[in-house]
C-alpha cells in the first residue's frame, strides 16, 4: 500500500513523532521555533494512536493506558470511562508540560479505546483517518 509521503509503517511513524518533538522541543532550529508546548499533547495522542499497531518497541503507552484502567477499576471501582476523562482533565486541564504531556498523552488513546464509549470515537475516527493517510 502506498501513501502520501510513501512507505511509512506504524513503528516509522512513532519514531518520526519522537524525533520531531525531540528537535521541536530540545533544538535551536526552524523547527523549534514554531514548537510550542502545548503542541507536545497533540503530537503524543497520535503517537498513542500508532503505538497501539506498532511493533514490539511501542507497546508500552498501550500496556499504560490497558495496566491504568484495569487498577482504577480495581482500586476504585471507577470504570474505564473515568479513566479516560481523568486522563483527558491532567492533559488538557493542566498547564503544559513536556514530559506529563508525553505520558499522558501516550496512554490517553489506549484508556479511550478500552472504555468502548462515545470517547473512543475520535481515537477511532482519527486513527482511521492518519492510518490511511501515511499508510501504516
């Protein structure tokens, strides 16, 4: 299958995530300059995305997100939607910060998907969508 911007796999792709946030937020480029702190949440949610097909090097935000919900329910008996809008309140309720964002925003679309609510629909739609656009 190709795609827009050719052969590009789930695992390509969470890697250009990490490289891009890395010189976006680390680096003195042109880059860096149009780098803001709340992008790095964004940026991470599609990570989270990809990560949830990708290879053996990215299946810890999905193990997070699924270890998360499974000791909320445990602990609290709070259930898989809590999960997932707690989560959703400390990454976009808070003030940006690169490396809350990186977790959270990681693990936020695996705790979405196991609810099997109306919050996995954007995780669903989304993921749809940038699957087929790259390819992967």
């Amino acid at each position: 299958m190709s795609s827009l911007l050719g052969q590009f796999t789930a695992t390509g792709v969470c890697l250009a995530i990490m490289v891009w946030l890395l010189v976006g937020h680390r680096g003195k480029g042109t880059l860096a300059k149009h780098h803001e702190d709340h992008h790095t949440a964004w940026w991470m949610l599609a990570f989270g995305l990809f990560a949830q097909s990708a290879g053996q090097a990215f299946t810890a935000p999905s193990k997070v997100g699924d270890s998360l919900t499974a000791a909320m329910n445990h602990q609290f008996n709070a259930g898989a939607g809590a999960t997932a809008v707690i989560l959703m309140m400390i990454l976009f309720g808070t003030k940006p910060r690169v490396w809350k964002d990186v977790i959270v925003g990681a693990t936020l679309p695996a705790a979405c998907l196991a609810s099997g609510s109306i919050l996995a629909m954007p995780f669903t739609i989304g993921g749809s969508f940038l699957h087929g656009l790259v390819g992967a």
